[in-house]
C-alpha cells in the first residue's frame, strides 16, 4: 500500500514538472508517488510527458486544478494519504513527505511552510479517509481559488489541522521574490477568481457545517 499519493495538475510547465520530480526524488522518505495530471490539449503535452520521467500520469480533456484533483484522488484511494502540491512548488525539507503524514495521522491534515502564507494550506496532506467521508479532496463547486481556504476551514473547525513551521515545500508564485515568471497558465487562472470567491462564500454559508461534522465524525 502506498502511503503517499502527490496529486499534481500540470498544464504548459514542463520545466515545473521536471523540477519538481528531481526535488521528490531528493526528498521524499516515504512510500510516496508522483501522479502528474496532463491536459490533452495543451501544446506541451509531450514535453510534461517526458519531464515526468517515469512518474505516473493521467492524460484527459482539460479540467481546472479542483478537478483534476479530484479526478486523480479518485485514482489513489488506496494510499493512506494523498496531498496537493502546486507544480510551481519545490520541496526543499528532507523527509518533508514522512513529516507531513506523520503530523496528518489517521484522519487528519497537515501542511508545511511554503514561504509565502502560514494562514491557510496551499499545500496540504491530507488522510484518505477523510477524502473518502466527504467525497471530494476539492470542494466541487471551485475551479482554482479558494481551495485552501476550504482545507483551512474544514481543518480548523473540526481542530485537525497540523501547520509544521520547520518543513519546507517553497511556493514559487510569480508574487513572492524568487518566485516564477506569469505565465498563461496563471493568467487563465486569474479569471476564474471572482465566480470562485462566489462560489466559496456559498459554501460557507450552505455546507461547510455539514462538511466539519463530517470531519468530526472521522475522529470518533
């Protein structure tokens, strides 16, 4: 049984994918895989292909981030824990992944310093039973944004949300110094903001309650 899956939709960054391959390769302490997601029509297809060098990956019509990740979490539940890293992310701490699941637990989250923001989990791990109990890794009604906010709030609220200050997975957002250049994967994103903020607010106000007690019942 695995006991990691890293679930990365990836569209137009092979140099992203390769980068983050070798910094696994480096890193990674536990049984953990890579499963790249790959949208058939995007002009780099056949270079994320070959960045990926042997991870695994999954290759369909174009989704946004929310669903692909989901559509590859479906693929890994029989890992003990899947986790969502960005492509632009590089782990830098050693045995970042083994930290991460250990501070995650049975049914439990966890996220690491990515250097840009502490206040909510731009990459997280998260139990696959907790995945399972709601249905989802990422809140349906969201295409890009807004995603960690809805770990942070399901965490928090059903107090299993573990932040590890000493363990390192850089975020390297074109907002942050050092970070990547834009590029028109992030302005694509850039649109979908205002109907995700909508659709996060919605979720707030009609399900997240039932979403904690959901969390909270996987503790019992």
């Amino acid at each position: 049984m695995t006991d990691l899956a890293v679930l990365v939709p990836s569209r137009g960054r092979p140099q992203n994918v390769a980068r983050l391959v070798e910094a696994c390769a480096k890193t990674c302490r536990a049984d953990t895989v890579l499963e790249f997601g790959f949208d058939d029509d995007d002009d780099a297809l056949a270079a994320n292909m070959a960045a990926a060098n042997g991870c695994l990956m999954t290759v369909r019509p174009r989704m946004g981030l929310a669903k692909w990740t989901n559509a590859l979490s479906a693929l890994h539940e029989d890992a003990t824990w899947q986790a969502s890293i960005g492509d632009d992310m590089v782990p830098v701490t050693d045995g970042w992944d083994e930290q991460l699941c250990q501070a995650a637990g049975p049914s439990g989250m966890a996220y690491p310093n990515d250097r840009r923001r502490d206040d909510i989990p731009e990459a997280v791990v998260i139990s696959t039973g907790l995945v399972q109990a709601l249905g989802w890794f990422c809140e349906p009604s969201l295409h890009h944004w807004y995603v960690d906010n809805v770990w942070r709030d399901l965490g928090a609220g059903a107090a299993v949300l573990s932040y590890l200050p000493a363990v390192h997975v850089i975020h390297k957002h074109p907002n942050v110094p050092g970070g990547d250049p834009p590029d028109p994967t992030y302005w694509d994103a850039a649109t979908l903001m205002a109907a995700d903020m909508a659709a996060y607010q919605k979720w707030r106000m009609q399900r997240m309650r039932a979403d904690i007690e959901t969390v909270k019942a996987c503790q019992r």
